[in-house]
C-alpha cells in the first residue's frame, strides 16, 4: 500500500478528486496512541511527522533521535493495535533551523549529520528546508537557500534507500508554532513564487547530479493563507488562492503542501484539499484537545467530589519555573495566566514531561479511572457521555473522544475514508 502511495494520491489529487492526508505533527505519547486508534477502522498509510527541534541527531527537546522516535512510535501503534508498517514517517524542516545562531558553516555541518540520521533510521517523506539565515548572515538569498537544499539532498541520496523516499521542498510558511502576535492579514504566495522556488530547486539538484532525486519531489510548500496564533485563526479562502491552486498543474509530478492548518473548519479543510493542499499539517490543535481533555477530567474529578490532582496547580507552577516555552507567544497582561493554560497555540504541550507536572497527571487518571461516575457528570464535562467508545478506562474514552474528534475532521476532508 505504501510503495505505490504517493503516485496514487498525486494523480487523484491533479486530477480533481478530493483526496489527501494528513500530517500528524505531535511527540506527546498520549496524543500519538489516540491518533493511531482513531485509524484503527482501516489499513490507509498514517503519516507521523517530527521536526527538526523535537528530534535531531543531538536528541532535540524530546531526547530522541530520529531512530530512538521512530521506535518509540512504532511501540505506540502496537499498543493501539495498528500495524506499524502502515506509518509514514517524515521528517519536517529538515536544515539548520536548530542551530541557526551558528555559523552557516557549522550550522549545515550539523544540518547534514541530521539528514544522515533521519534517512539512515528509514524515513521515508523529508521536507527539506534551508530557508533560514544563519548566526553570521543578515539574509539568505532564494539561489543559497535552493543551493543548500540540494546540498541535503545529496546528503540523503547517499545515504540509501533513494527508491523508496519522498521530497517536500520549498519553505513559505508560518511561524512554527503559531504566530507569536496578533496579525492582520496573511499574504497568498504568488503562482510565479511557487514556480520558481521548483525552478531554482530544480536547477541546484542538477548542478550536483541527483536529478532522480527531483523526481521524487511530491509536493512544494507554500501559503495558501492559513495561520492561526494563541487567540486567531486565520481561515482557508479559495478565492485568493486560486491562481496559486491553479498553478500546480504546470508545475509536473506534485502537490502543495500547507502548514499550520490547525483550527481550520472541516469545510476550509475540504477546500484546500480540493486546492490540491493534499497534505495537511497539523500539531498544536492535537495537544489542544489532549489538555482539553484532561481539564475535562479535572471538573468530571471536582463534580463527582474526588480529590485533587493539583493538576492544574501543577501545570502553572511548572510554566512560572520555565517560561520560555509561553512568554514569548503571550504579551504580559491580565490575560496572560488563562491565555498561556487554554491558548491556541498551545503552551502547555510543552510542559507535560516534566515530573511533577507526570505526578499530578497519573494522580488524577488513577482517581479517575478506579472511581464509578454517573455518565451525567461526564457528559457534563466533557461534552459527550462516551458510551459507545471502546476503549477500558473513563480516561481513555475522554482522551480517545477529544484528539479523535480532530483526526476524524482530518481524515473526512481528506478522503481517507474512501480507498485510493
């Protein structure tokens, strides 16, 4: 099913079908096991992306390198029951973002080591960005940012496997994360940006001799007018993009990609699916439902009288110690404490590793899990009385219901219900 994927879900999608899917862009345990039982009703390919920060050769700030992660996942997808073969993995932002305040120099060195590493543990889908000025340069210039691309390439080329590996090339898109302030309006990238970010990419893979490596180029990221911050979303408009949607069928072999789709309606989903936005990239607003879910568990908790986690107590106390993870997303204000805790961009997701922060975690999943509550109560709190879920435990069921409610939009406005 995956070796001849991408050809498939290309073509459909050039050729006027709604068809695309997902990119789940999360390192949270919990997050990913619900996203892979939400697939569990079929035998689609599951595309799981890390980025560059989260993982690296040099662990990123979830400890992992790119085989320590894909390990990680695959024993989650055990644990969920879907077969891990169905997995994708990618690798996003793949360049010198995390050590941009480097020398360019040392900062591609360390870019490379990272390429070797992710290829060399069997992704399979790598976006490729070199967009980024690095610590001794004021500007970078669309020629050495392609040049650099290729470079990279090169890299995974020879490193192997090149027949079964896909490219994402092109780097137009929103802040990582979600934009840091309050904006007014977001520019579409012209069509003629969009093709000669393709022409440039083109000519540097040729001018090193890796022209195969082009053709395995699935899609190009560019703007399409979405972005969302801690208190906006900006929704998908197919009026404004469609000389870009246009676009893509001179531009041979691929698709658009889009980032920071997260908070879309399903309807905008649909529309830049059938803009051939064929894969959707989505991070923050999978966590967003996994915290909302465990506030819900914290009042279905204070509604039935059990005791306190100190969950929410514990949270705030670990973002007053480290807050580098939220301050520079949320201006200082009288709303700062709520925006930080239920923001869009999700601050949070930072901060669930942390031990205390586990401790009040496991606290309040155990009283929740080993006490009876009247479905009333949970119905209350959280929006759904669960009774047709599956899965064993009350937490489980509240979990599963608010990440699943996101992947299932998803996974509509992309067909991937349908078989390709």
């Amino acid at each position: 099913m995956k070796r001849d994927f991408w050809p498939k879900l290309i073509a459909a999608n050039r050729a006027g079908e709604r068809r695309g899917i997902a990119s789940w862009c999360t390192a949270h345990p919990q997050t990913l096991s619900a996203i892979l039982a939400a697939h569990r009703d079929g035998d689609a390919p599951i595309l799981i992306e890390a980025t560059c920060n989260q993982v690296n050769q040099e662990g990123g700030y979830t400890g992992m390198n790119p085989a320590a992660f894909r390990r990680f996942v695959e024993e989650l997808s055990r644990g969920a029951g879907v077969d891990p073969a169905r997995i994708i993995f990618g690798g996003d932002h793949l360049g010198p973002n995390p050590w941009k305040r480097l020398p360019a120099r040392e900062a591609m060195a360390r870019a490379r080591d990272m390429m070797k590493a992710y290829v060399e543990a069997g992704y399979e889908k790598i976006h490729i960005d070199a967009s980024m000025a690095c610590g001794d340069e004021a500007t970078v210039s669309e020629q050495i940012i392609a040049e650099r691309g290729a470079g990279l390439c090169a890299v995974a080329e020879a490193a192997g496997r090149g027949g079964e590996r896909v490219y994402v090339i092109g780097t137009e898109v929103p802040i990582p994360g979600g934009e840091t302030e309050a904006l007014d309006a977001l520019a579409v990238t012209p069509p003629q940006a969009a093709r000669r970010t393709f022409d440039l990419h083109r000519r540097a893979f040729a001018a090193l001799g890796i022209e195969a490596a082009m053709q395995r180029v699935v899609a190009l990221v560019v703007q399409p007018g979405v972005d969302m911050g801690n208190s906006q979303v900006f929704g998908y408009d197919r009026v404004p993009a469609a000389a870009l949607s246009a676009a893509v069928q001179d531009i041979p072999g691929l698709v658009y990609e889009a980032h920071s789709t997260d908070f879309q309606s399903e309807t905008a989903l649909g529309d830049l699916v059938d803009s051939h936005f064929a894969i959707l990239k989505v991070g923050p607003s999978l966590t967003f439902a996994f915290r909302e879910a465990v506030m819900a568990m914290a009042r279905i908790a204070e509604i039935a009288g059990l005791p306190s986690s100190g969950l929410v107590e514990a949270l705030e106390q670990a973002m007053d110690a480290h807050p580098q993870h939220w301050r520079g997303y949320i201006p200082p204000g009288p709303d700062e404490r709520l925006m930080r805790l239920y923001g869009l961009s999700d601050r949070v997701r930072y901060y669930w590793p942390l031990p205390p922060v586990q401790a009040a975690l496991g606290r309040l999943l155990s009283s929740l899990d080993a006490a009876r509550i009247p479905p009333g109560i949970v119905s209350q709190a959280a929006g759904d009385m669960l009774l047709e879920r599956g899965e064993p435990t009350l937490s489980g069921r509240v979990i599963a219901a608010k990440v699943g409610a996101v992947v299932d939009k998803y996974r509509r406005a992309s067909g991937d219900f349908e078989t390709l």
